[in-house]
C-alpha cells in the first residue's frame, strides 16, 4: 500500500488547498478520501441511462441520496446546480462540470465543449470545477485551447480543477482503446503536466493489448497498471470513475487496488444511482468500508 | 394529470421570475399556462410560409393576431422586433429570438447563427429571448459555444431563456429522426442541463422506431412519451411546438396530452396563421378552452 | 401603384432616420426615392469592368459623375473613400461599403468579408453602410456572424444599414440559381427579419422555375414578383440593382416596375458608367423621369 | 512618360504623408522616386537563397549595402528588426514587414500569417510597414480579416500602409497564374481599393494568355500593362518587385518601362544582393540613373 | 572554431539580457555556455520514456539531478512547475515550455497547442519561456498566431523566448525529414527571422538527401551543416536537441562539433535521465568537460 502525500505538500495554492481541505476532510469520511457522485450522464447519454431506475431522473432523488450516502461531493452541469443545488447549498459540496457534450454525433473527433466557467462556479458555491479532456483526441488544439482558459482561471480563483482523463478518438481506438494502460497511464500523466489538481481516470485494463507498441505491449498485472497509473499522476489527486454498471464485487476489487495504489478516491455514478434507494446506500456502504482503511492527514506532522 | 409546480419553486433567479410571472400571469389566460406565437419563419422558410395567407406576410397582422387571441407572447428575429414592436410595446410580451438561419444551404451539419444579443432583447422591452439548439448536430461544439455566451448573458441580466430544443442534423437523421421518443427526450433534457428556463420541442412520435437503439426501440404510447419528456425537462417549463399546419383536432388531442403530461403550454404558428383572421382566432379559442383546465400558481401556498 | 409610407412610420431610431432624411430628401431628386450609383466593381470584378469606358477607371471621374447627375449616393470600398472622398464631402451623400471579395476563387462557398467598420464610416463623414449578405451561401454561419457586429455598430451609431441581399453560392445554384423569384423574395425577407434599413435586390427572374420548388415553380408575370418582392422587405427599404450593363428599353421597364411595386429606388453602376459620359447623364435623365413620378413623404401628414 | 503627382495631393492624413515624405524626399534620391531592398528571402524562401553570396546571409552585410547604396528603405521581419536594427536606426528607413510565410507547406491556399503588429513598428522607429496580400486565394476571408485589422491599426497611428499585392494559390494557377496582365491589373486595383498607401506588384508579363478571359486575352505590349496598372493603382502609389534574378538588361528595361508608367519605383532584393558587394552597389547606380529622370515633388506648387 | 558574442551585442533588451546572464553567467559553468534539462516527454510522449528509468517519473528526481548536475535550466510544462518548482526557485532556473502536444493524433499536420502564457512565467519565476514551432506544418497559420501572442508578450514582459524550431508535417517528409540540413538550416533562420533570442534544432544529418531541392541535395559534411545552422540563427542563440537516445561518443562527438560552430549548448534530456543517477550525472560531466571549452562573454570589453 502507496503511502498518500498530506494535502499541504502537494504544492497547491490557498484557495485550492482550503476548497479541497472542506471536500476531503469535513465530509464524506473526512479522513482525506473521496467519494464523488457524478450526475451529468443527462447530458452525455441522455435520459436512457435513467430507464434502470426512473426516480433518479430527479435531480432532487440524486442529491437526496448524495448527502445521504455522505458522499464527498456531486457532480453537475450548471443548469441543474442553478435550478436544484440551492436547496442543498452546504450540505454536499458541489463540483460544476464545465464542459460535456451529447454522444449522438460522431465521436471520432471527440470533444467536449464549454457550458460554463470558473465564475459560475464561485458564484454557485461550488468547491471545484470538472474538465473533461478528451485525451488523444484529434481535436486536441482546441481542447486544450479551452482547457488553457478553464486552468488559468481557476489558478486565478483558487479553485480546486478536476480533469477528467478521457482517451477518445479514433486515433486512441486505432491504439488499444480507451481503457488500455497505455491510454489511462499517458492520460495520468497529462492531467499533472497540465495542471489539473485532481485527475478522474477509467481504470485500467492491462488484458488489452491489441495495437500496443512497446513497452505497453507486455503483460503487465491489474495492480502494477494502477501503481503506475498513480505514479504518472504524481502531485496531482487521482480518482477513478466507474463507468457502465458492472457487478459489485468486481467494482469494489478495483476500488481496494485503486486505494492500494495510493489513489484518492472515486467517482462513481451509475454503479450507485441505477439500483433502488436502499441498494445504492448499502452499496455505498461497502464502498466506504474500503475507504476508512486509506486515511492520509491534511497537514504533514509538524507543518502549519 | 401531472402537477405543474410553482413559478417559485423553480430555483429561478429575481428577474427572470419576474419576467416569467408577467408572461404567465399578467398576460394570455394568466393562470401559469401559455400560448406562444412564433413569427421567424420568414428566415427559417421563407415567404414561401405566407402564400397559404398573404397577409400574414405583414408583422402588424400577425401582432395584431397577438394581441386580439390574447396570447402570452410573439416571437420576433432582431430585424422585425426593432421595426415593428414599438407599436405593441407593454401589449403583447416580445421573445427575442437570438438565432436563426436559412433552410437554403445542406442541413446536414445544422447551426443557427446568432443574430442579436440578451443586450439587445434589454434594449427592446423583451421579456425573454429565444435561442434554437440544434440537438446532435455535428455542429454541437460550435452551437455549445454560441449558447454559452447567451446562457450566461441571460443569467446576468435576468432575462428568461427560452431553448428550442431541436434534434437535427445527419447523425439524428440516422438514428431514427427528429421527431422520436428518443430524440425529443433526450433534447428536454439537455435543455435542463444546459440551463435553460423553458424547452421547446416538437411532440414525440413514439410510433418512429427504425434505427433507435434500447431502450427506445420499446413499443411506447404518446402519453407516456410525452410524460417522460416533461419529466426529462424537470424544472425547465415545458412547451410543445406546432410545426407543419396539420389537421385541428390532431393538434386539440396533442394540446390535450401536452397539458396532461405536466407541461406549461404550446408555441404555435403556422396552424394558427396560416388561415384566415376569424378562423385563426377560433382555433386559438378552442386551444385556450384546454390550456384553462391546467393553471398552476405563481406562489406557493405560504410562501412569500 | 403601391403606396410608399413616409420616411417617420417605419419604427427607424432617430440617427439613421437623419441620415436617410438627407439621402432621400436633400440630395438627387429629394422626394424620398433614390439612385445610387456603386464603384466597388475593381475589388468585385476587378479592372475588366472598366476597359468598356477607361475614365471610369478614375475614381475621380465616377465621383463627378454622382455630383453632375444628382444621384442620392455613391458606394465606395474603404480606401477609394479615404484617398477620394475628400474633395466631394458634403457635395454626394457617402455609402461606405464594408464587406466585398474578388471574384478569383471558388465561389461555391460565397462569403464577402468584412473590410471596414461602421466607425470607419463615421470618420469618413458617409451617411450610411453597406453590406453584402450571401443569402443561401454554405458559409452562413460566418456571414451572419460578421453581419451581426454591423448590424449591432449600425444601431448603436444610427448609421443607416444598406443590406445587398445577395443570393449565391452551390445551394442557391441548385435551386434555380440567384435571380429566381424564389432566391429574390427570400433574400428581402432576411433582409427584413435581420434588421436592415435598405435592402438591395436583383430584379427577380420569374420565367427561370428550373429546381424551384412550391410554390415557387408557377407561372408568375414580372410586375407579380416584384409587387411580393416588396411587400416581402416590408418596413425595409427596397432598392433594385441593376447588375451587368443591359439595354437601356429593359433596364427602364424593370425601373417603372420597381417604382410601381412601392420600391424606394435603384442601385446603378455599370448601365451607368460603361458608356460615355453625355450618354451617361442622358441615361440618368431618362431614370429621374421614371422617379419623380414616384414621390413618397419625410413626415406623415400631422406628424411632428 | 505619365506624370506623378505630388505626396500632397493624394489624399493622405498627415501621419501617413509626414513619413512617407522622410522615406521618399529624406532619402535615396530624395527626389520622390523610391528603390527598396527586401529582405524577408530568409523566411519565405529559406537559406538557400544566400548560397549565391554566403555573406548576405549577415543582416548587418544587407543593412550596411542599404546605406551604402543609398536606398530609400529596408524591409526586415520583426526577428530581425529587434536585433539588428538598432544599429541603423536613422539612416536608413525601415519597413516592418507585418506578416510572411515559409515556402514549405502546399500553396494552393496561400496564406502569409501576420507576425507583428502595426504598434511594433511604431516602438522599432519604423516608417512604413508591409503586408503580403495573396490576391485570389481560397483563403482571402482569413486573408482580408487579418489586413483590416492592420490597415485600421495604420490609419489610427499615421504609418503608411504597403501591400505586395501578389496572386497566389490555385485560382490563379487557373486563370494563367501569378504575374499575368489580369493578374497584375487586378491585384494593384484590390490595393487601391481596401486602402494600401504603397502597393508593390510584380511586372505584368502580358505574353501569358493561357487561361485568361477577355477582355484580358488580347496581345497588350508590356508598356500598355505597366501603364494599366499604374492608372489601377490610382492614388496609390505603385512599386515594382524584383523577383528572382534575372538579367541585368532585362530588369533595367523593366524599371524604365515602370517609371515611364508612373510608378514610384522599385522593392528588389535577390537582384542586388546575390551578387558580389562590389557590383551589387555598380547595379544599384545604373538603377538610380534611371529614378533621377523621374522626379516628382512633395508639394503642389502654390499648395501648403 | 567560431567566436561567439558577448550578450551585450546582441540587441537584446534589459529584460530579456538580465535573464540570460542569469542563466548562462550565474548558472552551470557561468561561461556563457548552456545545458538545459527538457522534461516535457511526459506530455509529448507520455510515460514510455520513464520505463527505462522508472524514478525519473518523479519530477523531485529529475528536479534534483538538475541541481546535482549543475544545468543551466530545467523545462517543464505548467502543471510540473506549479505543484514542483516551489522547492527548487532559486537554486535552477526554471524554462516554462508554453506549448505542446500529445504523440497520439495523427502527426501530418503537427501543431503544439499552447498550455500556458509568459504571465504565468513571470508568476512562476521562470528565466525564460519555450515555445515549439513546428517548422512547416500545414498547419502554419495557426502555429504562427499563437506564436504571435508569446513573442509580442516575452518582448512586453522582458522575458527570453527559446523556440524550439522543429521541422514536422507531411510537406516536411515529403521533402527528406525532419532532421536534413535543409530543413534544419530553414528553421534556424525562421527563429531568428521572428524574433526568438534562442532557438533549439536538431543536430542537421547532411547524409539524408532523398527529396532535397538545390542547393541542399549536395554532399556537405557534417560541421559544415552545423556551422551554417548556427550562422542562420545569426544574433538568436543556438541550442542543439539532443531527441532520441543514441551512444554517448556519437552525442559527445555533436556536441563538440555544435560548439565549435558558435552554438550556445545543449538541451538534453533523455540521453540524460534515461539512465542510472550516477551515470547520468557522469555523462553530465563529459559534456561539460566540452563546454568549458567554448567561454562567452557577458560583456564585450569596454562597453557597460
């Protein structure tokens, strides 16, 4: 097990280091995991990924459950944290998702764009703003073009960034896919370079290695690619999201390797919300039994 | 029959409640629901849209019409706003519609280029602004883009923003078309979560089901589609388009299920003023026989 | 005999109404119609158009021209305005042209771009702006956007906007091409909905109905399309131009039909300036023949 | 032999003409006429165009030939400017070429990106700048976007404007290429028109009649383009480019010719440079017998 | 062996001189010569180049080695030295690389998105900025404007600007690759043409000839490729890459042959860190046991 640095020795600025401090140490288990509630797949899959369980198609269902779930945070697009997060402002911190798109277009040229800015999300509240980067996307000029503004501001503001780590694109399925190693570690790993504080990541799957060059073509074990996932990421937070629901016992493997290998947490929305109300909550009481055994301190011992 | 909430259980903003409530309640049948006249097809289609009526061909006869059906508001591009509604000023609210485009050139890759500000709605005494998104067209960065500025610009200065929620472009047409279940929901929702304060959207025609994928490609009923998307817009208002002049007592029974489903009301144009004067101002008569059935409040009981 | 309404019923904000004020009534025949004579043909058409009639190569010589034969207005491209217009200020009203193109690429794609400002037009003394609008062009989305910065400078300067509503480009070809009633009616109308003063229109060409579509492909006399044409324009002012050089018969029966129709005027260059210039001031005194039949009023009877 | 008229009579602002007075009557001949040495050849074509005279690769060997031979001017890139003009300023005027482009990616939609700003020349103590127009390429939107803003930013701070009105790109390979008469004829008129003070062409070769349309496809002698050209360029003054080497009769036939026609004088580089110092400065003479046969004052006689 | 000059001869301005004497003269060997350590490969080719070192992964690592080993400045993007260079300000000065890419997309039509401005640089206490031009691209219109912005702020905010001058695209394959004199010889020139105060190149490889045009398609040697390279670059720095891996005698061997043009040094990176600590910091020594070599002056005698 990956010892996780305190947050004041990870080079963060005030306002950042007193935004993420509220997240990961006044809630949630407050022991410096995270447990994150994602809910904009409206917007990325539409209403369909609602069909499981049509109450979570409320946005007040889905917040309901975050505070009660005590997750460290939420997720969401600024029209739903305009018209709903009002009602839940201190209770659950917010995290404003910036960008995002519709998956209906071609997606070759994966890129998400800008809904709202860093100003928003002072405005609102939130504690942290979320970027998705379509990593390797051919469309990366202007991804990290509007990538650029969002980091600059919130190093003006002092708000804590989220990066989402996406590979997309044809070139990235012309290389393995999505959830190789070679695309989540290279992922890692621009997150920190760019500056995000916080990386979101799919885990990775070593098993494929299809279109793999060297040396990402070996066959490496699920926790050596998480290890060195975490590496890649350095100073900057690692999280790593869920995805499509999958079984239980297999999530909750990944999220022991992720703690294991000195991750900060996870991001999971789906494997929650797409199950009944009592399901999801003993769910996300499993999860947090993983999560209490990963403390790290928000001050290393003797520092101000 | 759904419960409509509240103007002020909406998580509206100051001004653009404001705004809402005179178009609501101050303005057509004033009991919270509405009928919108919309007159841009002069730039979506051309003066070919008049011959049915020449004239309707005038903007002082169509707001005439406005004003004398007791409708909750006209849509009007810059050029007819600024031309025409100094003579109906305070009679009839004015939407200002921001974008718009031609039907000429390929509309495979669908934008609406914006025209004119929230500034300028300001300027002209308007009490919302329009903006068409056009839903899963590849075009989605750019139209994303141009929204973005008019989503925040309505945010600053209160003004009411009215989303036409419109599915187009090549990967809509091959996955089933614009009309669907699945695209219409699916455009409520992005409404939401984009923050608009009220959706525009055609009904859905559950019957269109080749090249929808599950779980749309169920056999649904229009009530149950047309539930669903008020469910999808969740606290942006819902109101269903008229489109193409079709036969009356089609568009009564769609009025009916629209009203049924939870939504606030209708925006038509051509079945209304593609007819002459005595006929139009009866149809609207016969609409507004349903839309009183359905009022919701400004206030909530008790509340201030 | 359309009536044409007076100059102060036409919603205009009171800096364009002064400048059309003295357009149309201190200068040409100063009864409210108008004859303009354009010189931007060496950016559009290049020095070709000058070989017929070498002088009128010489800006200086076009100027005179416009002084000699009392036209309400001459057209120039930026750097014409600064390096001539000096010694003719005050003497001919100045309509700065602030967009144009050559006509050496691919035209499929029409798009004029933007020169000058409507601060440039300010500065140079003109009385009005001109543009030319590529109506139906596959690159609407840019056209409208640049459209809209002037639109938007014109308003808040009360600087009169001359729209040449110009369809062009593949789509427009594929529907029958630039001067169809069809293409003529559509281009006024935009014209109107996006906000311009004057619109400057090709003579619509009812006898092509190749590629027309209803209702557009019936038989409709010459006077019957541009009687629409007009009442199409609405509150915009109405101008016809009068392309490349025709015989003089043509060319003023298309003017009688135009004034007829409740046109404001004529835009003429080449049937100008192509020809010598005794025959050229001869032709001009045929023109103001057919307009000073055609008076409209600066104020309505009783108004202030 | 056409006569030129004098800086104050061609509607200059008092900025433009206090500079272009120092650069044509302060310096070289200071008798109006002009002879310019380029030196942007290490951009635009590379190294290799120094291999014919290694020692011009040095700034300071070209800078020192422009005071030697007494030139009216140089033309540097802004790179070269900061670092090497510093030591000149003063005794030679300097041109900043604003924008340029290596000669490496295809050409088909020739584009000369802009470096510097009108501003830098201001603070490097220039007294003219330059801009490469590429006359007909399917990227004149892009192309005339990025010269407005340098021609607005010339007229607000008084810095004359010089423009290579040069065709480029496929068009032009398609209407008989870069250096025809057409070619020539229209790029000087496209200067005049969009508001160069200085335009600099290449010589019209009207023995090229392959592709051009009347009424440019006749047989003009070379006398008859030039004089053409000239009246084209009106108020604009017109210099002549040297282009490749060539042989020394011939270019000298070509600036008689070019004076005779009422031109400024002469922008040539590879002509003077690729050769030895020593007959580079015995060429320059015989140019400068010719330019001191064509005086033209800096005042209207009788004039202020 | 050629004579460098003195920094005080090179026109550069205050700023800009007294961050260079920082790095060349109080930095390294303090002689005017440089070795910078580039550490943006996590971004430009994500973690692969760690596997031959893992700890190398770790910024501190490659942090610390920088200061061990004397360098005269260590690049890394924003993201690195925001969370990382606190620890170290002061003891290495710190090259903020502004731009740059992933290896993922396709390469033809190279372009570094920038990450980051000289105002962040300032914030960081950087020493100098880095820009990659990607020399020939397709794409060179968009590479140019965005190094447009940085040159013009580097020069407002005083700060050196080293510009990685690397030939790329599929017009630069199509003429011999990256690394031909030709191409290398071009990008010098470019650099210095457009105002970089460093450029950094690939050491030219005059064996390849395939696809050169005269006069680069001759058989030149290996010094007398870089002595011309380095005379290109004339009063802008030269720094030779070090890209690849590859045996020491033949990195020992450029590097001796990059000095004795009048280069400035060498930047470095995998052929350094791509090792053990100790034979890295050996390495490091045999290459300075070359630079002490070729001293440069701060100031040339006699001058303040």
């Amino acid at each position: 097990m990956t010892h996780r640095a305190a947050l004041d020795s990870l080079g963060l600025e005030t306002g950042k280091r007193a935004r993420l401090h509220r997240i990961l140490h006044r809630h949630g288990l407050c022991n410096g995991t995270a447990l994150f509630l994602p809910y904009d797949q409206g917007l990325e899959h539409g209403p369909r990924d609602f069909f499981a369980n049509p109450t979570a198609s409320d946005p007040r269902y889905v917040l309901d459950l975050a505070v009660e779930g005590a997750f460290n945070g939420v997720v969401l697009q600024v029209g739903l944290a305009e018209k709903y997060y009002g009602g839940y402002a201190g209770e659950i911190p917010l995290i404003l998702k910036l960008n995002g798109k519709t998956d209906i277009p071609y997606d070759g040229e994966a890129l998400s764009p800008v809904h709202a800015g860093v100003a928003d999300a002072v405005r609102l509240g939130a504690d942290a703003v979320g970027y998705t980067m379509s990593v390797g996307t051919p469309a990366q000029a202007e991804d990290f073009a509007a990538y650029r503004t969002i980091r600059a501001d919130a190093q003006r503001l002092g708000m804590p960034l989220i990066v989402w780590a996406s590979p997309r694109g044809s070139a990235i399925e012309a290389k393995g896919g999505k959830d190789t190693f070679f695309a989540v570690d290279y992922a890692a790993r621009i997150a920190s370079e760019l500056g995000a504080d916080v990386a979101g990541v799919d885990f990775p799957q070593p098993g494929t290695r299809t279109g793999l060059k060297p040396p990402y073509d070996q066959d490496f074990g699920a926790q050596h690619a998480i290890d060195a996932v975490v590496r890649s990421a350095n100073r900057t937070l690692l999280l790593v999201s869920g995805g499509e629901r999958a079984g239980d016992e297999a999530m909750l493997d990944k999220a022991r390797r992720t703690m294991d290998a000195g991750a900060t947490g996870l991001i999971w929305g789906r494997n929650i919300w797409q199950r009944s109300h009592t399901e999801s909550l003993r769910f996300v009481e499993r999860i947090q039994e993983i999560l209490v055994k990963y403390p790290s301190p928000s001050h290393t011992p003797g520092q101000g």
